[in-house]
C-alpha cells in the first residue's frame, strides 16, 4: 500500500507523519487526537467535519490528507487559548446555539472563517456562511443567534 | 459509509507531467475531490492511480485581459463565484458558480471537476451494500437500468451547475493529453448517455475554458431549482445569455443541466429572435423547453416536476433580462 510522509501545520504545530496515500483528512486528524474534527455523514453533506485549510472552510471527509500537504489547518481545538474559550465559542454556549453539540465544532469553524473575513456579517451572510452545516437539534435561529452574539461582543471590545 | 479504496496519489506540478502520469492503465485526475471521493467511498470505482492537478499552479490561473479569456480548469468555483471581474462580464458564469453546493464544496472544487462531475441517479449515488443488493445496474456493475428498464441505455442526469453557464457564453475547453492539445466547443463535451457522458478519451485533461469577450449590450444569467435553497445539487438549472435590439430579441442562447444525461443546448431560439419578450414569446419559450428536456425518475423529486420547473426557470430568466435591459 503506497505511503507517504505528509508535512502539516496543525493549528499552528509543524507536523510530519506517515500516511496512506488514500487517507482522508478526517481520519488522520482524529488519528492524531484531534476528535473535535466529527464524522456527521461522512460524504461531504453535513458538515459536521468542516475544518479550515488555509483559512478557509473544508470538508475532512471528502479531503485527502496528502492533497493539502504544506497547507495551515486549523480545528476547533485551536480556538480555545489558555483553557479559555474564544468569543465564538463563549456566544454558542451562552446563546444556547449547542445542544448535544455533534454539529458544533464544524458550524463554528465555518462561523470562525466568516468573522475573520468580515466582523459584523447581516443574517442572510451568516445563513449563506453556514448553509453546508446541518444541525439537527437546534433548528439554526439559536445557532444564527449565537453567531451574532460574537459580533456584538467585538464590537463591544 | 464505506472506506475508502487504496490508490496511490501523485501530485504533478506541470501539465506535461500530469499527463504522462494519466497515460497509464486505471489512472484518473483528482482535483477538488468533492465529487470523486464521495463516489469512490461509495465504491464507484477504485483507480489504481490518482492524479491530483491542485499542484499544478498554471492550471489556476485566470487571463481576463485578452480576447478570448482564459479561465485555468483549476480555478475554484469560491473564486469564479468571488471575482468582480467575472461578475460584471459574465454573470451567469458567476452566478452558477455560487450556486453550487455550499461554500465548502466551493473553497475546493474547481471548475475542471464541475465540467466532469459524474452523472448522477437515485439507484447509482448510493453505497456499494445498497447497489449490490438492488443488483447493481448498468451503469456499474449491472445488466439493468432500474429508472428505464426496457431501454439500453443509462439515463442519470448531468447535473453541473457551471456547464450550462460556460455554453451559452460560447466556451471551448482546452484539453491535453500525451498526443498534445486540442480544443472543443464545451456543448460538444457532453453526450446524452448517463454511462459515458463525457467526450474524452482516457488520459485527458481539461487545462483551460476559453470564453469569448461577452458582446456590448448582452445580457446572461443563471437559474436553478433544487430542494434545499442552501445546498442542492440542481433538479433543473438554466442559463441564459440574450442581446436585444430596442425592445426586440436580437440573440438568445439557452442552456440547461438537471434535466438530461448532457448539458442541454437548447433548439430553436433563432425562432423567437426579433420578437419582443412578451407574455406570448415567454410561453413559446417555455414549450420549447418542456418538449427538449427529458428527466426520468434519477431523483426523489418527480421528473414532471423537473420539466415544468425548468419551463418556468426560463421564462424567468427572459423576464428578468429583459427588465434588465429595459433600465440600461
Ligand atoms: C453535498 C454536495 C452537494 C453538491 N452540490 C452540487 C451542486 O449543487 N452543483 C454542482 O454542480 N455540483 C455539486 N456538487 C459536486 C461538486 O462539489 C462540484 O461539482 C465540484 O465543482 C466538483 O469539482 P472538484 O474539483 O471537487 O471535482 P473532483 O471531485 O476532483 O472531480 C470530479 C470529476 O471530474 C474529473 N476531473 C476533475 N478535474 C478534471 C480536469 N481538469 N480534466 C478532466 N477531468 C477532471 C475527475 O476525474 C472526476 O471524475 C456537490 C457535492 C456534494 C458533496
Ligand atoms: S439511470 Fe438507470 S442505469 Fe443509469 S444510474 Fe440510474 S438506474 Fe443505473
Ligand atoms: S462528515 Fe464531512 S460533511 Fe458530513
Ligand atoms: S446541536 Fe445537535 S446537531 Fe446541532
């Protein structure tokens, strides 16, 4: 079976490990302890497994590891610093956007991209930025709610 | 889902590597992999070879500049969707791009994989356990075709967003192979047999979409309907490009995708040319579509209804042209 040395960074380590040529991101970063990173349906349709490559949004089970060699990624684990959550993460437990929490990590790493790109989004960006994200506890108003709660604690910082 | 299959994977960094790697027995491009992986972890094929194109960096690059333009297969569908530049110049191209899946789907796949996006159908997208015990059909593995069964043939349906865009703005796709390059006007890619929809022949490569600089005063845009209204692949999807004289068609092209196992030139159009975008062209419009589309039962959703959405996309879209014009 082909394999291969893959180098990363990994919210914000440098990494090499030995893959498989076939491996999907999925399973190498939960391979590797990162188990925020979630196997919703494992076919590129919930989201649950969004992580960010180079900052923007993409699906770890429908991603190969080796295809985004030398590239930044970055999971929900980086966000807290200090055993302190982020201002996203904080709004999501405060705004109730997390029930049994399964579509979290990835609802707020595609939040997380949007907010880096634009600070103050309109609910319909926030609905367009996670529109690949499925949740099925929530029904999404607390999850958009959630995502604005963020933006207003910035603005307010 | 299943696992996936083992291939071993090369990242070529140049097109003349690409394809030689591509020369070989059971090798196949990989690039964003949003359609690819999904299928292979379905088991709808297991390539020996991959060959992923994200390394080559001339295949991203877009040359707005000169006439035609030229658009690299590599190019994301994020970027399409993103570049004002392509906005202004080509909203229908624009428009179809950011209507594709959802904005992760978009940061990866690129335009190459959505011009060769697989067809699709409700008894094939499925996992291997659930094709093998439905008898697999004949579009893998199996002997019939459960959508159509008295017929030969496979009826899934092209379902790309960006194609029907790309043919109304009258592209041509550039490809290349170990025997060098070609090109081929984009509507002549397709072929309307869900088993084998694409004309390439093993070992090609789309490297670039060539588009001519859209006509002063022309209008173009792209419609779609799909079940869910933030990720869906299209039941039906129209674009359109048309340029008036005064109030009058002067020039109208129709493509469509969702509805057939090609990307859909639609026939006839010269025939409306020189009317005005009235209730009555609408309608005649509108039947022209409905008798060329042929969906067949590949999606949950009725097919009747993929054919009378369809119609009405179209007549939308003139409408909302015209209107467009009309305030020029
Ligand atoms: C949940 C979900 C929803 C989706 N919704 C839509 C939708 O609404 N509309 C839509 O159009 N698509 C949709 N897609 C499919 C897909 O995301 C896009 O079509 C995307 O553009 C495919 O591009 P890619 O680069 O990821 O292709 P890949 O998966 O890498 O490749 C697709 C196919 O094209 C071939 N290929 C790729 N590049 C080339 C090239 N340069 N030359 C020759 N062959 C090539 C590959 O061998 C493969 O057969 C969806 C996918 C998912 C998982
Ligand atoms: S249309 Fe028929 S042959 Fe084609 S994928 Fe569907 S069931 Fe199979
Ligand atoms: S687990 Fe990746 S999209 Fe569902
Ligand atoms: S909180 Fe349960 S799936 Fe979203």
């Amino acid at each position: 079976m082909a394999r291969r040395l893959l180098k990363l960074t990994v919210n914000g380590r440098d990494r090499e490990d030995a893959v498989d040529d076939h491996a999907l991101l999925v399973d190498h970063l939960r391979g590797i302890g990162l188990t925020g990173v979630k196997q919703g349906c494992d076919a590129g349709e919930c989201g649950a497994c969004t992580v960010l490559v180079d900052g923007e949004p993409r699906l770890a089970c429908i991603t190969l590891a080796a295809s985004v060699e030398g590239q930044r990624v970055e999971t929900i684990e980086s966000l807290a610093q200090n055993g302190r959550m982020s201002r996203l993460q904080a709004a999501f437990h405060e705004k109730l956007g997390t029930q049994c929490g399964f579509c979290t990590p990835g609802m707020i790493m595609s939040a997380e991209a949007l907010l880096r790109r634009h600070a103050q989004p309109s609910e319909r960006e926030i609905r367009a930025a996670l529109g690949g994200n499925v949740c099925r506890c929530t029904g999404y108003v607390k999850i958009v709610e959630s995502v604005q709660c963020a933006c207003a604690a910035a603005a307010g910082a | 889902m299943d696992t996936m299959c083992a291939f071993e994977l090369k990242r070529p960094t140049n097109v003349a590597e690409a394809s030689a790697l591509l020369a070989k027995p059971n090798a196949r491009v990989i690039a964003g992999g949003t359609d690819l992986v999904p299928n292979l972890r379905r088991g709808l094929d297991a390539p020996a070879t991959l060959v992923d194109i994200t390394g080559i960096a001339a295949l991203t690059a877009l040359d707005l500049d000169r006439a035609p333009r030229v658009i690299g297969a590599g190019a994301t569908l994020a970027h399409l969707a993103g570049d004002p530049r392509i906005g202004d110049e080509y909203p229908a191209l624009a428009q179809a791009a950011a209507e594709v899946a959802a904005p992760a789907h978009r940061n990866a796949g690129t335009l190459g994989g959505n011009l060769c996006l697989d067809t699709r159908c409700v008894f094939y997208n499925q996992s291997e356990w659930w094709r093998a015990s439905n008898g697999y059909c004949l579009k893998r593995r199996g002997d019939t075709c459960h959508v159509a069964p008295h017929g030969k043939r496979c009826h899934a349906a092209f379902s790309g967003d960006v194609a029907p865009a790309l043919i109304v703005l009258g592209a041509e796709v550039e490809i290349a192979s170990v025997d060098g390059m070609r090109r081929l006007p984009l509507a002549a890619l397709y072929r309307d047999d869900g088993a084998k929809h694409l004309a390439l022949a093993p070992g090609e490569l789309i490297v670039a979409v060539h588009v001519p600089p859209a006509a002063t005063g022309s209008h173009s845009a792209y419609g779609k309907a799909r079940v869910r209204g933030s990720v869906d692949f299209p039941l039906a999807g129209v674009a359109m490009a048309v340029a008036f004289d005064g109030a009058r068609i002067a020039r109208l092209d129709v493509a469509l995708t969702g509805t057939n196992s090609n990307a859909l030139s639609l026939a006839g159009t010269e025939t409306l040319v020189g009317r005005a975008a009235d209730d009555a062209t609408l309608a005649a419009l509108g039947n022209l579509v409905a008798k060329q589309v042929s969906p067949m039962r590949t999606t949950v959703t009725a097919s009747n209804y993929r054919r009378r959405v369809a119609s009405v996309l179209v007549q939308r879209l003139l409408r909302n042209l015209a209107a467009e014009h009309a305030t020029d």
